[in-house]
C-alpha cells in the first residue's frame, strides 16, 4: 500500500466520498481555467514520443487506449480498466490472443466516430515513428520485428486483425506477457485517427477521444487543452468528465519565480520541486496548500561491475556499507520528503519486502551505515587507493549528493573526485559503456507497477547493450542465474500473478545482496496547489489529477 | 618621461658626480613607489594574497575542520551549545534544512556553514588560493600567446598577418561568454588530448586553458599595433638593414619596447581573468568540485541566498576587493611607465 | 570608401562563417552530443534509436550534415530544435531578441547619461575629492561581478526589504512584454538596468574622464583658451566633441556583443528569457540548431558593430589610418 500523508488521504477520501454521493453538485464545480507552470515545455507532443510524466499526466485525459490505468487516488491508480475496449479480454491460447470488442459511439474531438480502422492504425504508427518502447514494449506482438526492420512498411499482418463486422480487435502475441495490458494502458498505446500522419507530429496537436483536447501548443510559451465538444462520458473509471472547462499549462518561469507566483495566487500548481531555500517557507506560512506523496521511485548510484573499482563485490558492498541514507535524505530536503531505502524494489510496489543488509543491523530497515565494515571491506577487496571519479547532474540536489558520496569514498579509502555533467548528457553519458562511468548518481521512476519494470529493466542481461546510449542497465549486471529466476517469474506472471510477486521479492533480496547498486532514497513528491484548488486527487500511476480537482 | 633627477648638493664633487642617472625603469618604479593609492592597492592585494596562502594553517590549526569533507550530519558547539550544522526545519510539515548561520567566531564556522555543513571561512581562503592561481596563471599564459602571435603577426606582416589576424578576428567575434561555455562543456567531459598536452578533465589547468586563450585577440591587437609602428622606426630599419637575423631583432629590439604594453596589462588581466573565472564557476562550468574557488561558492550561496546570504557575500566581496585593488595598481602602473598609453578596456 | 564596405563585409561572412564551423565542431567534439538517444527517449531499442538517426540526418558524414544544416537556417529558415522535437529554431530566438534588447537598450540610456555626467564633473573638478570619490566608486563598480551585484539587488528588493515601502512595488522575477503592460515591464526592468548599467558607467565614466583630461592638453583647446573662453564652455563645447570619439566606438563595440547576448548573466539571475539565457540552455542542452542559430545571431551583431565602428572612427577621425 503506498504511504501517503494523512492530509491527503483524508482529501481524496471526501473528494471521492462527495463525488459518489452526490453527482449533481459536482455540476456546480464546472468551469474555471486551471493554470499550470513548469520550467520547460516536455518535448513533442505526440503521445506515441513522448516519454515525459510532465505530458503522460495530461495525455490521461485527453487520449484513450484500449485499456487504461484507473482514475483513482493512490494506489488504485495502479489497476487497469477497459476504456476503448467494452471489457477486459480473458487471454486465449494460453495468453497469446486477446480479443476487444471496441466500444461504439466514442467520437474524436475533430467530430469522427472511432472504428477499427484507428485501432489498427494506431498499434502501425507505433512503429512507423519509432515509438521509444516500440522495441522494448511492443516486440512481443507478432510482426513486429519486420516492423522494427523496416518501420515504413508496417502492416502487423497477424499482430493487430481488426473484424469491422463484429467491430473487435484481435491481438496475436508471439509469447504470453504478464504485463501485456499496463503496455496497452501506458499512452504509448493511445488510440488515434488511422490518417494521422507517421511521422512526428511535434507541436502540432493530434485530436483524441478523451475529455479535453489540445488546442494550440507553443513550447515556448504555453500548452493549452480545452473541452473535447464531442465528449459523452461512458466510464467514470477510466475517462471522467473533468471540472476545469480549459487547462493552461506555461513554460519559462524559473522555480523562484513559479513559487512565488503560486503564492500570490498568479498561478495553481508547478511541475517543478521547490528549490530547497523555499521549502521552510512553503512548509509553515503555506501548509494548507502542500500535499505530499511517496513515488514508487528510487535515486541510486549505480556502479559499473565490469571496470574497477566496483567489479568487485566487496568494494561495492562497501559502498552500500558505508553511505548514511540520512545525509544524503537530507540534502533531499528532508525526512519529510525522503524515506531511506536499501533494496531496488520501492514501497508499495508489487513484490516489495523491506530487506535492509546495509545497516548497523541488518534486517529490514536501515537505520545507520557501518563506516568500519566498510573500510574493512575495502581492504579486503585490495581496491584501496583506486581512482573514481562520479558523474552527476548538474542540477542543486544531484550535485550536492554527489559532493557528499565523494566524502564517503575517501573517507573509506578511494581517491574520489565528482564530474557535474548537464542534465541534459548525463542520462545517456553514463548508459554507455566506452565512457567507462566507474559510478554515478541517477533516479529511476516506474513505467508501470510491475516489479520487472525495476529488476528487469535496470538489472537484466537483455537491457545491457554495450557502446549504446541506450543501455537502462547502467550497472552493466548480468547474472546468469538471477536471469533465469526473472524469466521464470516473468512467464510466471501470466497465470499467478500472486505466486510470480513473491518470486520477485526473492530476485529483489539476491540482487540486492549483489550490491550492483546503491540505493540511496525513495523520494517524495511535493505538490503545492494555489489556495483556489479543491479536490486533491494523487493517482498512484500519474500523479495529480489535473481535471478531478476544481477551482473555487 | 619625467626629466632627470636634479641633485641638490652641489657641492659633493666626487661622489655626486659618480652618481648615475636614473634609468627609466628605476624611474618608473620610483614613481610607483611614490603612488600612495597604488601602494595601498598593492598593500591590500599582498594582503589578500597572504591570507589565502595561509588557508592550510587556518583550517588545520585555528578552525579545525577540513573545509572539504561533507559534514551532513555533524555539531559543533556554539556558546557552549551543541548545536546541528545542518538544521533541519521544524516549523509547520518541516520541509527543508537551514545550515548554521555566522558564530563570529575566528575559531569556530566564522562565517557559517554551507550546505554540506563545511566551513564557509576556510573554503573562502581555499577557493582564494584556486581564484588567485587561476587568475594569475591564465593572464601569464595569455600575455605570452598575446605578445608572440603579436610580435609575429606585426613583424613579418603579409599572409602570416593577415592569416594569424583573420584567426583572431573569429576567436574575438565568437562572444567570449559563449566560446568559454563551449569549451568547458566539452573539455570538461573529455579533457584535452593534442600532441605533448594532454590536461584531464577536472582539473584547474582546463579553466587556465580557456580563460588565457579566449582574452589572446584583446591583448594581441594593440601588440601588433606597437610592432607595426617600431617596425617603421630607424634603429628598426637600421639592424635590418646592417642583416640582423628577424628572431634577434625581435626579442632584442622590438620585444623590449612592447614589455611596457604587457607590464602595463598585467594588473589589468588579472582583474579582467579573475571576474571571468568567477563567472565561469558560477555558470558552474569553471573550477569543479571537489576544488572551490570564490567563484563556486558563490554558486553554493545562491540556493542559499535568503536563508543564509553569507555564503554568497563574503565571497562576493572578496572578488570585489581583489580586483578594486588590482586596478588601482593597474592605474599606478600605467600612470609610472607610460600615462599616454591607450588601452581599451574591458 | 566603396570598397573599404565592401572588404568589411566579405570579412564579415569570412568571420561568421569560420564561427559556424567552430560551433559545429565543438559540438561533435562533445561526448553525449549524439542527439539520437536523446531524441529516441530513454529505453529505445537499437532498432529505433538508428531509425531517428536516419530521419534526422545523423548518419551522415559531418560536412553533409553541417551544408543541410546551414542551408535550413538561412535559405529555407525552417531548422528545428534537437531538443524539442518540432519548434521552430528561429522563430524562437525572433522572440528572445526583444527581451535582449529592451534589457540592454534600457542598461545602455542610463550608461550612457550616468557616464557622461561622471566624467565631464570629474574632468571639471579635476584633483578635487569630488573626483576622487567618483573614480572610486566607477572602479568599485567595474570590480563587482554583475551577476553576483544582480543576486545581493535580488536579495534586498526580493526578499529583506521587499515588504517596505521602498520595495513593495518591485514585481517577481521574469518578464512582462512591453505591449503587454507597459508600467509592469518597466519596474520589472529597472533593477536589471541598473545592474547591467554599473559596470559601463564606471568603466565609460572613467575613460571618458581621461580622454577630456589628455583632450585638455592639446594645442587647439590651449588656443581656445588664450582665446578667453571659460573653461566650462571649452569642456563641453570643444574638448567633449573629440572625447566622445571614442565613447561612440567603445559604446557601438559594447552594445553590439550585448545586444547579441552578452548579457547572459543579468539574464541568468534575474530570470529574463533573452538570446543570451536561450543560448546558455541550448549549450546546456548541447541543442545544437538552437546553440547554431544563436551563436551566429550574436556573432552577426559583433562582427557588424565591428565593421560600423571602424568605418565610423575612419570618417570621423582623420587621423587614423586603416589597418
């Protein structure tokens, strides 16, 4: 179950009780502009490329799929409903065939009722714009690696058959995939009109069948989504209707000038953390106005197993050994704002049992790092003395972090130093191999609540592609072993999910004894809301609902 | 130039007449010397100068602490207290931490502690020593690359001159802020690799690097200006014509009548050097950590700026007392050797 | 003089030219520069990742790649941004300028009236503790850093004594057009102007200074004033006018390389999204058509102040020979 303070969870409780209770007062909340801020535009706006939470969380309410993930607070965000399909298919031939029967009378905003045709098109387009997950999602439909070989001509010729007379889709899939549905629900697998064009459409926005439609986008200035007039609410789970009538979303205030914005009630909300100097002031002059939540996220420092120092295990249980989580929490902003953590699931994940070797008492809690063991580790690894330089970004937090491991190396015998890169490099520098990154400093947020979305994905043998920047498997880990384990779990899934959790608990306690990481913290997310917003709703998956609230 | 000193006691026969003359050198020196603003400058300078070498004693024995270590989660004791360097908040949801503010005390976190809890006064006296080495290193090398592109550019004139200035046109008109970001960031994630030069990443030899090569055409030109001017001149044109090798004319005619021009930019580019540096390092793409310079800390302060203003004015001051006193030497300097000396400056 | 004009401006597409070329091989120079993975989006196949490099041009040899890239910026104007997938690079720095210039255009009036006024008071009080005390404080504000000058102004007007009637009215950092609300984005304006203006006005004020001082000495102000004209009038009638020779040229140097970006600091630290602070993120983002489209739009604006300045000096003063 995800943490979450009791302000929150007593607001969302009354926001959910006022709404089921008493469904004709919400009509007195419709109406009002709700006016977002964040530092920087989120990139292209086609849901089928970007891969940004600051554009998945609006794209929820603009876009459907076949599937979706439910628009409920907490946690229960993380359950997926039907949306475009009527019901959930029950998997045939032994999970490799889906059936969805689609749902008729659901109109785009441009007016046109949606058919099999788009759904079609739709999974196509994936591939013909070369969709970031087109290759790590999407593989396991049959045809899809004649589409990846030459995206231009993709057919999906038995992947995606559309039946226009019994109006259903039928997806083949070359193997059964426990996750096949969170892939469906994330916007990569939005459903759009089959003549949008294949390539990216940038910012030019592309009509959707949700309740709200993108109506210009600068990214520059500003993203602006109004009512979709041809919305009819069909399933309150996975696409209500939304209170504001418009949502303006401005770009280029800096995080100062954000805060004080939604202070003075310029403004409602900001994507952006607070910068650490403002967060005593927002924390006790503005409290009423903070919501705090736990992400199922974790910052950690990878360390390259395959170059010394760190391919030695002793060296890196060392490491583990010997950072004090509550520095590093600190320099986070705070006890209240991070949660020290050991192991590579997060909280409330799926498969997550508290499991903490790297303390003073191993068990599952951390509560102090163990300096001595540390240092005696690192004599016995016979690494003492080595050069290692740690790669962080440039941003406050990242290089304050950063600053204090390269304290903790040397004070347990390396010879540290700390290299600031742009955010903007850092993520794909430290991916690639011939950069020999030794360690670095980096964050991972879910996909999608499967525990192979942390343990596959940063620690399997099929995520490490050598000299690419494209390498999520930054520790470059690959254990043949552990590997079999999560291929077993992974089939596993299909037919007990239950079962397959519990084997993941045990992947998570064998990867973490292997130390191939050092997770440092799972973070908190801050909203600060302007003093006009009512009906916080925090979604587990995409964070606040910008349209379940409304302004008073 | 001033005229001959005039001996007063006329009387000393001998001894007075045995008295040389002044050479201009010493002439100008004397009327460095006589400079009160300017000896005063020097004086505040050398100063400055002292307390940054000494950094290494003050943290050692007067401050106790390592000005590099992250302290997180350290005490120390104020007014007999023990109080937490990095104060958490505990008003309201207890966002956020607050460091220690100034003791005013020499001995303990004078000026406060920064956000990793290391002493704010001893890194001031460190980053010094980096800010100061910087400066002063990258004006060296710039007055050296400056006066021979200079020297040759103007000597030997034709495709050389035109080749060596066109070169320095498109390193000046790449705005400077610009050509210094540029280089850093990619020097900064490579390091720079040509032939017998090979400088890693991270070290303070890459902001020496850029910051003495970007300032090269703002010296060079009025170098080349002199050279083309004494070319013309008749002691010039006499050794060329007596069939002087070009090299000795060079360093034994022409180079000594440019030293003015140099000496007189040197307080100048440590000035102009130490602002860009610090610039740089606030950009957070100069000096990098775990090394500070006035110019890093600065940035520390800047998260810090309305909690705990310290970090970012004591460094900023020190910036500005460095650099007052450098141009009011500059001033001296140029006023003793040469008052007519047109320099843009910048 | 046609083909002194003529000479300058094949200089100047020389210049611009072997700038673009250093930018476009620092760019490549850089590790993590492969835009490919960053556009492909984090967890990209192999398969995708070299599809976006074939649609984007990557795969090609560098020469190719730079000739496409400079003809999309300046014959079919339509270059887009590595980072945002789809914008418009041009029109994006079209909108920056005019934040640029009305920081600087405002900056460069009050330099301009505070250094004359400095100088011509110090030059006719000369030796006096009044110019004294005015050189010093020109020196003091030459020797502060502007961006940390603009951080201890933030601090005051933001933060310390933003509730007293002194700076109550100051607005929150960030910019307001000028069509907008025209009384908003002057007092969003006035501190950066002063702030940026500092720096000028010690440096102009004293150079200024110096030049009537040396302008003083000359043969033509002595016959002025054997003449029996007073000293006020031979200052600001005669000696001024040969001074501001070299005010102007400085000046038109100064205001150029602002004007292309210069400013970036003041921008940085008080929020204000011109050319300059566009161009820093573009570096940070190693955005290259972003970096390519500013860096020239600067260089354009130094190169071409360059050229006005000397062909002015040339007509202006006679003396002075062309190098």
């Amino acid at each position: 179950m995800t943490r979450t303070t009791w302000l929150m969870g007593a607001v969302a409780a009354a926001g959910l009780m006022a709404a089921s209770l008493q469904p004709a007062a919400a009509q007195d909340h419709r109406g009002g502009i709700m006016r977002l801020l964040s530092q920087s535009a989120g990139g292209s706006l086609d849901p089928k490329i970007n891969y940004t939470l600051q554009y998945w969380t609006m794209y929820q309410y603009v876009y459907d799929g076949l599937v979706t993930f439910k628009h409920a607070a907490g946690s229960e965000g993380f359950t997926i409903v039907p949306d475009l399909a009527e019901e959930m298919p029950t998997p045939q031939d032994g999970g490799k065939t889906y059936v969805f029967k689609i749902r008729k009378g659901i109109k785009f905003a441009d007016g046109r009722e949606l058919t099999v045709k788009d759904v079609v098109a739709s999974f196509q387009r994936i591939f013909k714009v070369s969709t970031p997950t087109a290759g790590s999602f999407y593989n396991g439909i049959v045809g899809a690696d004649a589409c990846l070989k030459t995206p231009a001509t993709c057919t999906l010729d038995g992947g995606v058959v559309a039946d226009e007379a019994a109006n259903t889709v039928t997806i083949h899939l070359v193997a059964p995939d426990a996750e096949f549905f969170d892939k469906l629900a994330v916007p990569h697998g939005v459903i759009l009109p089959a003549d949008t064009p294949a390539k990216d459409m940038g910012s030019t926005p592309i009509v959707g069948t949700g309740a709200y439609m993108f109506a210009a986008y600068d990214p520059n200035k500003q993203l602006k989504a109004v009512r979709n007039p041809y919305f009819k609410e069909w399933s309150k789970d996975a696409q209500p209707d939304g209170y504001p009538d418009e949502v303006h979303y401005d770009f280029g205030l800096t995080q100062e000038a954000q805060i004080t914005a939604i202070e003075n009630g310029q403004a409602d909300w900001t994507l952006d953390q607070p910068p650490p100097d403002r967060l005593a002031e927002i924390g006790s002059k503005y409290k009423s106005q903070v919501h705090i939540n736990t992400l199922t996220a974790m910052w950690y420092a990878p360390m390259n197993v395959n170059i010394p120092p760190f391919n030695n295990i002793k060296a890196r249980q060392a490491v583990n050994f010997a950072i004090d989580r509550n520095a590093t929490v600190k320099l986070f902003g705070g006890k209240v704002l991070a949660q020290p953590a050991c192991q590579v699931l997060p909280p409330g994940f799926p498969g997550y049992e508290p499991y903490c070797p790297y303390t003073k008492n191993p068990g599952t809690k951390w509560t102090a790092p163990d300096l001595a063991k540390a240092r005696e580790l690192v004599k016995e690894s016979g690494t003492a003395g080595q050069k290692v330089t740690i790669i962080v970004q440039d941003l406050t937090v990242d290089r304050s972090i950063g600053t204090y491991l390269q304290s903790v190396l040397k004070a347990i015998g390396y010879d540290a130093s700390v290299k600031a890169l742009s955010q903007n490099i850092q993520f794909t520098y430290i991916q690639n191999t011939n950069n020999k990154v030794q360690i670095s400093v980096s964050q991972w947020y879910q996909d999608y609540p499967a525990a192979s979305d942390f343990l596959n994905v940063l620690l399997g043998c099929g995520t490490f592609h050598p000299g690419s920047d494209n390498s999520p498997n930054i520790a470059g880990f690959c254990d043949k072993d552990i590997q079999a384990k999560m291929d077993a779990a992974l089939a596993l899934g299909v037919t007990d999910p239950a079962a397959a959790n519990k084997q993941w608990a045990v992947i998570d306690k064998l990867t973490t004894d292997q130390s191939p990481v050092a997770v440092l913290f799972t973070p908190k997310y801050i909203d600060f809301l302007s003093k006009r917003v009512k009906n916080y709703v925090f979604n587990a998956q995409y964070y606040w609902q910008h349209t379940a609230s409304w302004i008073q | 130039m001033t005229d001959l000193p005039v001996t007063t006691e006329v009387g000393q026969g001998a001894a007075a007449q045995e008295r040389p003359a002044l050479g201009p050198w010493a002439r100008a020196l004397r009327k460095l010397v006589a400079d009160r603003a300017a000896m005063g400058a020097l004086g505040l300078f050398v100063l400055i100068v002292l307390a940054c070498l000494a950094a290494p004693l003050y943290a050692t024995y007067v401050a106790n602490t390592d000005p590099f270590t992250s302290n997180i989660d350290g005490t120390t004791m104020v007014d007999g207290q023990s109080v937490a360097l990095i104060e958490p908040s505990t008003e309201g949801l207890g966002l956020g931490s607050v460091p220690l503010g100034p003791t005013w005390d020499i001995r303990n976190y004078f000026l406060g502690a920064d956000a990793q809890g290391r002493d704010v006064a001893s890194r001031l006296l460190y980053g010094g020593r980096n800010s100061l080495l910087i400066a002063g290193t990258s004006t060296i090398l710039c007055l050296v690359l400056a006066a021979l592109t200079g020297l040759i550019a103007g000597f030997f004139g034709g495709m050389i001159d035109i080749v060596i200035s066109r070169l320095l046109d498109v390193l000046w008109a790449f705005p400077i802020y610009l050509l210094a970001i540029s280089l850093s960031i990619v020097l900064i994630t490579k390091g720079f690799d040509i032939g017998p030069i090979s400088i890693t990443s991270g070290s303070l030899e890459l902001p020496i690097f850029i910051i003495g090569i970007v300032y090269v055409p703002y010296v060079a030109r009025p170098i080349r200006g002199q050279v083309l001017a004494l070319k013309e001149s008749e002691f010039v044109l006499a050794a060329i014509g007596l069939g002087v090798p070009s090299y000795r004319i060079l360093f034994r005619d022409i180079l000594p009548n440019v030293m003015t021009t140099l000496i007189v930019f040197v307080p100048l580019m440590v000035a102009i050097n130490m602002l860009t540096e610090s610039a740089l390092s606030f950009l957070s793409i100069g000096v990098q950590p775990p090394d500070a310079s006035w110019g890093t800390i600065i940035q520390d302060g800047q998260d810090l700026i309305y909690t705990r203003p310290m970090v970012a004015i004591a460094p900023g001051i020190a910036i500005v007392l460095s650099v007052l006193a450098l141009n009011i030497l500059g001033d001296g300097v140029r006023d003793a050797l040469d008052p007519r000396a047109k320099l843009r400056f910048r | 003089m046609l083909s002194l004009l003529i000479r300058r401006l094949v200089q100047m597409v020389f210049v611009m030219l072997g700038i673009s070329i250093l930018v476009f091989l620092i760019f490549f120079a850089t590790p993590g520069a492969d835009p490919a993975s960053r556009i492909a989006g984090r967890n990209a196949s192999p398969e995708v990742v070299a599809a976006v490099r074939a649609s984007f041009g990557l795969d090609k040899p560098l020469p190719v790649q730079y000739a496409l890239m400079m003809e999309r910026l300046f014959i079919t104007r339509d270059l887009t941004s590595f980072v945002n997938r789809g914008q418009e690079v041009i029109p994006e720095v079209m909108e920056a300028a005019p934040i640029t210039l009305s920081l600087v255009g405002g900056a460069a009036v009050f330099w301009i009236v505070g250094s004359i006024a400095i100088g011509i008071v110090a030059a006719a009080t000369k030796g006096s503790l009044l110019d004294r005390i005015l050189m010093v404080l020109g020196l003091i504000g030459i020797s502060m850093p502007v961006y940390w000058l603009g951080e201890m102004v933030n601090l005051i007007t933001q933060n310390r004594l933003h509730d007293t009637w002194l700076f109550a009215w100051v607005p929150p950092l960030g910019y307001t057009p000028l069509t907008e609300d025209p009384w908003t984005w002057f007092k969003t304006l006035l501190f950066p102007w002063l702030t940026l203006a500092t720096l000028y006005i010690g440096l102009y004020g004293r150079v200024l200074r110096a030049n009537l001082v040396e302008a003083s000495h000359e043969d033509y102000i002595r016959t002025a004033r054997s003449k029996g004209l007073s000293e006020s009038r031979i200052l600001l009638r005669h000696a001024l006018r040969t001074s501001l020779i070299a005010f102007v040229t400085l000046f038109g140097l100064d205001f150029g390389a602002l004007v292309g970006g210069s400013a970036l600091l003041t921008e940085v630290v008080f929020a204000l999204q011109g050319v300059g602070k566009l161009t820093y993120d573009a570096l940070q983002n190693l955005d290259l058509p972003v970096i390519m489209a500013t860096v020239m739009y600067a260089s354009f604006f130094v190169v071409l102040a360059n050229a006005l300045v000397d062909i002015a000096y040339a007509t202006l003063d006679p003396r002075v020979r062309l190098a």
